[in-house]
C-alpha cells in the first residue's frame, strides 16, 4: 500500500504552473474533515482549499471572522491525512496577519508545522504586501486573494460583486501584478466580473483561480458542501449544484427514525 501511495504524482506549485502554462485548468474545492477530502482527493481533485468558511459551513457562524488560528490547523491536520495527491492550502483566519508581518510569519509557520499542509492563502493586496513577502521568507508557498475578500465583510457591508467601478479594478489590476511580483504562486479571485478577471489574466501569468469570477480564470473553485447541496439557503449565480444531499441525507434520517421506531431495525439479519 506504501509504494502505491509514494506512486501517485503529488500536485505541487510547479505542477498547477505548469497547468496553467499548458492551458489545462484547474479544480479546487474546500474540504473541512478527513472524510471529505479523502473521497474529492480520490475524485481527483487538484488543488484542496481548507478554507475559513469552516467557520460558516461546520461552525454555524455568519462569517468568517470567528474562527481561530487552532481551529484551522485542527481541520487542516484531519484534511491532510486524507489527502494522497492534491496540493492543500490553508487560510490564515482573520486577525492573524493584518497590519503586522510578524505574527503573520508565526501563524503561517504554525500552520504549516502542526498540520503538514502545502502553503496558506491571505486576503488582500497592499495592504498586506509586507506579512506575504515575510511569510514567504521562510519558504512557505503563499496564495493570494482578491475581489470580495469574505474577512473584511462588515467593511463592504455587503457580499455584492465586487470591482465594478473603474477605481477598485484599476486596484485590483494593480495588486494582482503586485501579488506576483513579490511571490504568490496563485491568485484566487471572487466574485469579480467576467471581463475584469480576463484583464487580469493578461497582465499576469501565475494561475487564477475563480469563484464568480466567470469563464476567464485558469481555475475554479467552490465550497464542497455549497457544490453537494448540503447548504440550502446560499444561492449565488456562480454556484452549480452538482446533487442535493441536504434532503437526500434528510430522507435516508427520517427512514431509519421510522424502522427504528417501529422495531423494524434491527431485523434479525442485523444482530449477532
């Protein structure tokens, strides 16, 4: 089983480069638990996001901000024993590099020493200029992430598309060509429109990786549990769902309720 696992050819920067390169693009999903990523690792999946939205999706919470530095390094552990093949990044959650490039270094070490993941993800361009380039100092393959950046919600105020008035794109262009020049191997962009994302491919050439970021990108990704339909209530025109496991599960719940109740299981098969 050991050799068969040391056969398969890891994802890695250079191979997503690569892709990009050879015009092949490139799937990413979130994943939260061993479980998961362990089957969309199976699937084939290429890049494994162990996003902040573990705070919405596994959490409960409204946003993003709740979730600490531990509680992102405990779901990172759980994904990466699950994973054989694609490349794991992890978010660094809010309040754990803004304004000081210090503690960014710190958390992006902890991260990548406690759970084996391959490199972190930071919101921002400029703004954080100074913790990506300390970051990746130490080695430690970094991802950018522009557009709608979900950590600084309660200053948009709003999750609407974001860059559509010609200042924020000309600062979105600007940090994306910043966001190479200092290193990122990547750039995830959400929910921007079509065409700037198109610019932005133009002035760039490290992969892009989209969510409602439209046909443009190298790359997309979604949130698992959005793409299986296990959540309900969020319904943005970028998102496919690909099944509906919320009632699917609720279905298979509510018939074993009922054998259980009406002494149907256990049968007589299903004991010893």
């Amino acid at each position: 089983m050991s050799t068969a696992k040391n056969s398969i050819k890891k994802v890695t920067t250079h191979r997503l480069q690569e892709m990009k390169d050879e015009g092949e693009k490139i799937s990413m999903l979130t994943a939260y638990d061993f479980s998961m990523a362990r089957i969309i690792d199976d699937a084939g999946i290429d890049v494994i996001l162990v996003g902040d939205s573990a705070s919405n999706v596994m959490a409960g919470h409204e946003t993003t901000l709740p979730i600490t530095l531990d509680q992102m390094i405990y779901h990172a552990q759980s994904v990466v024993r699950g994973v054989n093949r694609a490349f794991v990044v992890v978010d660094l959650p809010f309040g754990t590099y803004q304004g000081n490039s210090k503690k960014a270094l710190n958390s992006a070490i902890k991260i990548m020493k406690e759970s084996g993941a391959h490199g972190v993800k930071l919101e921002g361009g400029s703004e954080v200029k100074d913790s990506i380039k300390r970051i990746l100092s130490a080695g430690v393959p970094v991802m950018g992430h522009l557009g709608l950046t979900p950590q600084s919600i309660y200053k948009f105020g709003t999750y609407t598309v974001r860059a559509k008035e010609e200042a924020e794109a000309s600062k979105l262009l600007s940090d994306a060509q910043l966001l190479e020049s200092i290193g990122c191997f990547g750039i995830v962009l959400e929910k921007i429109p079509a065409r700037l994302t198109r610019a932005v491919s133009e002035l760039v050439n490290v992969p892009l990786i989209g969510i409602g970021a439209g046909e443009h990108a190298d790359g997309q990704v979604l949130v698992l549990h959005d793409l299986l339909g296990i959540t309900k209530e969020f319904n943005p025109r970028f998102l496919r769902r690909y099944l509906n496991l919320f009632d699917d599960i609720k279905m298979g719940v509510e018939k074993y309720i009922k054998d259980v109740k009406s002494g149907d299981f256990p049968n007589e098969s299903e004991q010893y």
